[in-house]
C-alpha cells in the first residue's frame, strides 16, 4: 500500500474502537449504579446481571473467532461481520437503559439481564472479527504498533466522549429518563464507530488465503499451548478485571466520598484526558525499549495510581482528581502495548503453522478480556455488599461508614494487588521483535 492508503486503513481501522470504547465503558460504569440506585436491585444480584452476559461470551467469543476464521467473502473473513454485529449492538444497547416501569423489581432486572445478553452476543460478532484484522492488514511488525496507536487514540477519544458524556446526560435530565436518552445517544456513537470501520477497511488488505483446521477445540487446544500468548492472556485477564472495578467505582465515589455527583464526570475525564497526550509518548517508549518493557512501565504507572486512590477519603478532592490521571496515564500504555503484541503472536503462529488462526486467537484473547471486564463490577458489587451498602431506587440511600470504606477499597486496594500479580505473568512472555521480523 502506498503511504496516504495506509493512512486512511489506519484511520478505518481505528474507527471502529469509537464502538469498542463506548461499550466496553458506559456499561461499566453506569449499569451497575443503574440496577442498585435507580431499579432497587440489591449489589449481590446487580453484580450477577452485570457479570451473566458477559461471562457467555467466554463461550462465544472463541465461536465467533471460529466462524471469521472459516469466512468467504470478496470483503475479506472479518469486515461482513463488523457491519452486522455493530448495529445489532447499537440497537440492543438503546434497548438496555429503555425498560418501561414494569411495576416488579424482578421483571425490571429480567429485562435488564436480556438485554445487556443481546449486547454481548452482537458485541462478540463485533469485536472479534474487529481485533483479528490488523495480524492480516500488516505483516510489519512497526506497522502494527502504529495501527495500534492509531486505533488506541480513537479508542481514547470515544471513552473520553462516551464515559465524560453519559453521566452528565443523566444527571442532565434525571430519573429513567436521563439514563433512556443517555442509552440512545451512545447507541448513535456505537452506529457511527460500526460504519466508519465497515466503509474505512474496504481497502486494507485481508490477508493471505490460509485454511483453519481441524475442530475448534483442536484449534483452542493448540492456541493455549502457545506460551507467550497464554502469559499475555492472563496478564490482560488480570488487567481487566482491576480495570472493571475501578470503572464500577467511579460513580460510587463521586457521590459518596467526594459528595458531588458531577465529580463522576470531572474523575472520568481525568482518567481518559491525559491518553490524549501521553499515547504517542508509549508509543516512542515501546519503539525505542520495546513492546514487553513498555507494557510494564505502563502496568506500574497504573498500579501507582491504583494505591493513590485508596487515600480518596482524607485528602483534597483535586489530590483524588491527580490519583485518576495516573491511572489515566498507565491505562493508555496498557492498551497500547498488549493490542500490537496480539497480532504479532498471531502472525508467528501462522507463518510457523501455515494455518490462520487469528480468529481463535482473538476470540480467546477478547473472550478473556471481557470476563475480565465483567468479573470487575461483579467484584466490585460483592465488596459493596461485604460493605453492607444499601440499594434504593432513588439515590437517596444514607450509607454506613463501612460501605463507603468498601467503595474506595473496590477501586483502589483491590485493583493494585489485581495488577501487582500481573507483573508475575507478563514477565514470562519472551517473543521478540527479531523473532517477529523472522515470520514475516
């Protein structure tokens, strides 16, 4: 590809993450405070609806790997799938936060957990299809981190957007009704981010015309027995699970230990705002140390600022606002790195192999993140439960000294010691740059 088409394949690419980003926050952030503060559903059981539908994806995802992988089309294995699965997301996620008052606690959370099961089933034949292009756009092993890079700003803009946006929409109008508009309006951003990647890849390469063989579960097999992708999938496993809960908390400290509701925004952005900034700074960190080296640094950064939090309920609320932007600014490394070390492994796998396997792959690896994403607000519901905190269906609920002790422990103590332990497997991944140029 010439230079201005690989520019405008990056920019494709990286549109759609304005539909990962938009999910894989706004959920996070908001549902688990929607179930206990605004349809009385106790933290326990809240955590359960939260947790279902995404743990069957941990089923689905490597499924939906499997089918991309074995896909026909002039369009290539994976975009058919972007345009399908991405606007069945965005309907069912208007869905989500649309329920009518159904006059039963039970039958509000059922419609709730059906729901939020639509979004991860049409998120599976988004996202997996979505992460497995770039190890067939670009066999370069720099090219890579770059459409990486491209794609993590993008990212970095639509959480930004999506997470700073959402809770100031429902804290705009109010009630059900702020969390129906706000359901409607990132169902658009999910709309445009599916479209923009559909129509912007049309002309990125799709790869060489390799065969998956064998069962999907000959191909899982062979995929775990992979090292240094088993060790980065744990790595990000555990990542994403003290990612999760740090985002369910963001809501709860805002109003329970800050005592503003407004500061869910101003914290969110201070995550989100400094990647702006500091992702082109990783990016000349891992080019110039390396990938591995790079998403240590990172996953230091963001323990650091992990610990900072934990000291939320005796310091001034600016020093919490300085906390969020550490984590903000590990988050962005830890994004960065791991998403350009995926497709590299991938890409060994193949040239050693001669099968494509990237679909698997990437099922696993995006069945593995979003359990991890899912485990976080379900962890962090059962500390809030241990904490003894109380649901209502009004917000007006005064809570026990404990239970606003758990949610500063949910959002900080747990996630760093979640992150300290990543540091164990993330040291064991060994592929090399050399190693990658030598596939090729």
């Amino acid at each position: 590809m010439s230079v201005d088409q690989q520019r405008r394949v990056r920019i494709g690419y990286a549109l759609g993450s304005v539909a990962t980003g938009s999910f894989g926050t706004v959920p996070g952030l908001l549902l688990l405070p929607y179930l206990t503060d605004t349809l009385g559903i106790a933290a326990g059981a809240a955590g359960a609806i939260v947790l279902l539908p995404k743990a069957l994806d941990v089923l689905l995802n490597p499924v939906a790997g499997r089918i991309s992988d074995h896909h026909q089309s002039p369009l290539g294995p994976r975009r058919p799938f972007l345009l399908r699965g991405g606007l069945g997301l965005a309907i069912c996620f208007a869905l989500l936060f649309a329920a009518p008052d159904l006059g039963s606690r039970t039958l509000n959370a059922t419609w709730v957990l059906l729901a939020f099961l639509a979004c991860a089933t049409s998120y599976a034949f988004f996202q997996v299809p979505y992460v497995a292009m770039p190890a067939e756009i670009t066999d370069d092993y720099a090219e890579r981190t770059r459409l990486m890079s491209w794609r993590v700003a993008f990212l970095t803009l639509a959480i930004l957007v999506s997470g700073g946006a959402s809770p100031a929409i429902r804290d705009a109008i109010g009630g059900r009704d702020g969390y129906r508009v706000m359901g409607l309006t990132i169902a658009v951003l999910l709309a445009l981010g599916t479209i923009g990647a559909y129509v912007g890849t049309r002309r990125a390469p799709i790869g060489r015309p390799q065969e998956t063989t064998g069962t999907l579960r000959d191909q899982l097999r062979l995929v775990a027995a992979v090292g240094d992708f088993r060790w980065l999938l744990i790595t990000l496993m555990l990542q994403a699970l003290a990612i999760g809960s740090m985002l369910a908390g963001i809501d709860y400290l805002a109003r329970y230990v800050l005592d503003d509701p407004a500061a869910a925004t101003i914290g969110f952005v201070c995550v989100v705002g400094p990647a702006l900034l500091v992702s082109p700074l990783w990016l000349a960190f891992g080019q110039r140390f390396g990938k591995r080296t790079g998403f240590l640094a990172a996953s230091g950064v963001l323990g650091v600022g992990a610990l900072a939090l934990s000291s939320a309920q005796h310091v001034p609320t600016w020093c919490v606002y300085v906390a969020t932007g550490i984590v903000g600014i590990g988050f962005t490394g830890a994004q960065v790195f791991p998403l350009a070390m995926l497709p590299d492994v991938a890409a060994v796998d193949s040239a050693r192999s001669g099968v494509r396997r990237a679909g698997v792959f990437t099922g696993v690896w995006t069945a593995g993140e979003t359990l991890g994403l899912a485990l976080g607000p379900g962890l962090y519901a059962v500390v809030l439960a241990l904490g003894g905190y109380v649901s209502s269906t009004d917000r007006s609920a005064v809570q026990p000294e404990s239970a606003v002790t758990a949610i500063v422990i949910g959002l900080s103590l747990v996630p760093a010691v979640l992150i300290a332990l990543s540091f164990f497997s993330l040291t064991r991944y060994k592929l090399t740059a050399d190693e990658v140029l030598e596939a090729r």
